[in-house]
C-alpha cells in the first residue's frame, strides 16, 4: 500500500527533469554590412566583450547550410558577408550566451567578436551584440561598428535582424524534434 501511495511522488520526480531538458538545435548565423547604408562608428568594443559567454568548442562546430544565401547575398552587391557560422547547442529556458569572434587575437580583441544570448520559449529569444574592428599594427582597436539587436525570432525559419548598416541572419533548427510532414499532395473528397 505505502507504494502505491509513493507512487505519484516517484513519478513526478523521474518525470520533472525530463520536462525541464534541453534540447538540440542547429544554429546559423550570418553577419553581413549593408553597403548601401553609411557606417556607423561606435565606441570600440570592451576589452571583456565575452564576460559571461561560453566559447564554442571545436566539436560543437558544423558545416553551414546557408551557403546558396551567402552566395546571393556577395553577388548582389548590396551586401558584404562578413561571418558566418554554423554549431549546435543545447537550448531551453535557461538563457545561454555563446561567445563568437573571427580572425586573427591581437590583446584579446578579434576583427570580427560578440556574444549571441538565446532563450528558448513559444519563440526563441536571441541577443545579440557584436562588434566589427578595425584593429592597428600595434594590436589598438581604432575603429568599431556596432550591431546590437534583440529580438523574438521563430525556429526553423530564416530570420532577420535589421541594425542599420549591419545586419544579421540567423536561423535556428531543432535536432531533437521529429520533421514536420510534407503537405499532402491530393485533397481528399
């Protein structure tokens, strides 16, 4: 009988974890310049610009899906692709914040460095604050542009987040979920 009576608290013990995981998701970005938008100087980035962010390992890295739009994007001439990345993660309700940055570390500063914070809800709420440098011979930031946007983006879809002159695309994919049937290609009477 005291099973029986345990039973419930048991269940919801094995049961709770399982609902609070996180899951999978592929993550895709692509920070580009609008070029037919004038360049907006900011103050240069900090010198902690990833306080707070885990740095993606090598393992996490994957091959981009998105090349057919960077390929658009460079051929049209209005745009300049700057970085484009692909990883997987683990997401949920928790706020995870990835540190991301591109070229060559000179005093911990990279041309191309940001943080990209993402919640997941009905939604997935994204983050972001990059910085593009102009960094001197003596390893000084001299310039930066800033992009420096939130927003509620829908997973599975291409989304867009205007900054003015920089931009980004970003698009983030659930590994876990199963795939959405195709649509029927016939209407039954």
């Amino acid at each position: 009988m005291r099973l029986f009576r345990s039973l419930p608290l048991l269940l919801a013990l094995v049961v709770a974890p399982m609902a609070l995981a996180d899951d999978l998701y592929q993550v895709e970005m692509i920070l580009v310049r609008q070029n037919a938008e004038p360049q907006i100087i900011s103050r240069a980035a900090p010198e902690d610009w990833a306080a707070g962010a885990q740095r993606l390992g090598p393992d996490s890295q994957r091959t981009p899906a998105l090349g057919g739009i960077v390929e658009k994007l460079g051929a049209s001439g209005n745009y300049s692709v700057l970085l484009h990345r692909a990883w997987q993660q683990n997401l949920g309700e928790t706020p995870v914040k990835v540190a991301i940055s591109d070229g060559p570390e000179q005093f911990g500063q990279f041309p191309i460095e940001g943080t990209l914070g993402l919640t997941l809800g009905r939604f997935t709420d994204v983050n972001a604050d990059f910085w593009v440098n102009q960094i001197d011979s003596n390893g000084l930031v001299t310039r930066s542009e800033r992009l420096k946007q939130q927003s509620h983006t829908k997973n599975g879809q291409l989304n867009y987040l205007d900054n003015g002159h920089l931009a980004l695309l970003i698009k983030i994919t659930s590994l876990t979920a199963p795939a959405p049937r195709p649509a029927p290609t016939e209407i039954p009477d």
